[in-house]
C-alpha cells in the first residue's frame, strides 16, 4: 500500500508518481515487443491489424514511413501480448491503484501511446472522464513508462488539482472535439506541471484531471502503456472506446455486483471511428 502522505498529494492533487512498479526482466519484454511492432509497421503505409470491434489495432502518425516510423498507438495490446497482460495485473501497479481508488478494482481498457524521436504526435488538452463516463468518478489512468520520460521527450503535462473542478465539454456544437476549447487551452498550458520519471515508473491520473502533451522533439523514445481502472461499482455509461475481451476483468479484491453513483452532468461522447482519438482530435481541431 502507498504512505498515507502519497494517498493525500493524490487527493489534493489528481496524480501521483510511483517508482519501480514492475520488474526490471518484465519492462525489458514491453520493449521487446514494442520494438517488434515498429518493426513491423515499417512495411505499412496505412493504421493496420483489427480489434474487438473492427477498428485498426497499430495506428500511425501522418508522416510515417519505413525508415522513419511512427508507430503512435497499440489498441488493446493485452490481446497480442503475453508482457503486457502480465504488466496490467502487475501486483505493485494494481496495489497502488486500488490504495487510492478503494479494494475492488477492475480493467477498462488498456493501449500503447507512443512518441517515436521527432514524431509530431501531440495530445491536446482535455480530461478522460468525459471520453469514458462512469456512475461515478473513481477512475484512474495509469501512465506506465515504458521509456524514461524526460522534459525534453513529450511528457504528461497535469493542471494539479482540476480533478476537483467542472467537468469540461469536449464538443463544439454537434462536432465532438475530444479537447477542451483553444483558449482554455492556452490557461491550462500556462498551470502545467511536467510528469517525468524513470523507466518502470507509473504516473496515476484521477480521470477528471486536465492533461496533454507536447511533441517529441528529442532523440529519445517516450513510451506508455496506458491502463484505465475503475473501482469495481463504477459502471460504464458509454460505449468503451477500446473494447477488449478482458473489459472488466477484477485485478484487485472481489466482485460485488454493486453500483455507485455521484452526481455530474455531462455530453455522452462520441465513439472513434478511425484508429485512434489522435486523428478524431486532429480532424476537430486542425
């Protein structure tokens, strides 16, 4: 379990960093079989591979090509790898998720973002929780850092403290952007605070937090597998953006068949229909 002292700056905060999360032979075997994806991808021009539900499952960046690849998304890589089902119920990753959302604690969805040197993959500024609405808000992404992260290489960039906020609107009239509005945008960047860590390091993300990212524009790889937890009351109330077979698989504690929920008023978002939420914002947001 974490120090009481780590679970207050959760609270008061909205994000943690955790160290040395998993073992340094499994970190080894994540980039394995990244490295082999991007070794594959080198020989495509367009997203390939297919999930759950027909979508792409390796998306690429604009630009990619075979001698400089831009591998920038693993839907649901827990179906294809051995490694990254053993990192997602790793028992130190999971033991801290469950010692700041409650006992029970079960797997949404789970994918790989990466930013490949000099890629131009950037995530605009947004929250998580009104991409995946809950009964309630116990819900936290776990950044796991494949790749040191560094100031220089993309890293999270948190507002602490918003997770208390309003929920913001992701839409702009009937076009869902998936980021909040340019100008607010500008306000966030202004507060943020850079997520760095070492290798094998974890970042939890309270799922209302304002978060983004700025390009790699170092010579160094950021890789993240990203797994989304939910205490095991929270019920989903929209579609999963990336489905998998293991949706709702317990990782912590029991089953209870129980739900909760908290007051909030929010938009329902609209599911991707193209790999990844990287080209629905760049479509919204040119």
């Amino acid at each position: 379990m974490l120090p009481e002292d780590k679970i207050t700056f959760f609270r008061d905060n909205g994000y943690l960093l955790v160290e040395r999360v998993i073992t340094a032979s499994l970190l080894e075997r994540l980039r394995t079989d990244f490295d082999a994806w991007i070794n594959e991808s080198r020989s495509r021009t367009a997203p390939y591979g297919e999930t759950l539900d027909g979508r792409p499952r390796f998306d690429l960046e604009t630009g990619h090509t075979a001698e400089r690849p831009a591998l920038r998304r693993v839907a649901s890589p827990i179906e294809v790898s051995k490694a990254y089902l053993e990192a997602v119920r790793s028992p130190d990753l999971v033991e801290a998720v469950a010692a700041v959302i409650g006992p029970n604690v079960k797997l949404h969805h789970c994918k790989i973002n990466s930013k490949l040197p000099g890629t131009a993959t950037a995530v605009k500024w947004h929250q998580d929780f009104p991409f995946t609405p809950h009964s309630n808000d116990d819900v936290i992404t776990a950044l796991l850092m494949v790749d040191e992260v560094t100031e220089e290489n993309g890293p999270l960039e948190v507002w602490p403290g918003t997770h208390r906020g309003v929920i913001h609107d992701l839409w702009e009239g009937d076009r869902f952007t998936g980021a909040v509005r340019e100008d607010f945008a500008r306000t966030c960047q202004e507060n943020a605070v850079r997520c760095i860590g070492p290798a094998g390091s974890v970042c939890l993300m309270h799922t209302r937090l304002l978060h983004g990212s700025a390009p790699n524009l170092s010579p160094d790889p950021r890789t993240l597998f990203i797994a989304v937890y939910s205490a095991e009351d929270a019920v989903p109330l929209a579609d999963n953006p990336l489905p998998s077979r293991y949706e709702g698989m317990i990782v912590h504690g029991k089953a209870t068949g129980r739900v909760r929920s908290t007051p909030f008023d929010i938009r329902l978002p609209q599911k991707p229909k193209v790999a990844s939420f990287f080209a629905q914002q760049a479509a919204a947001n040119p």
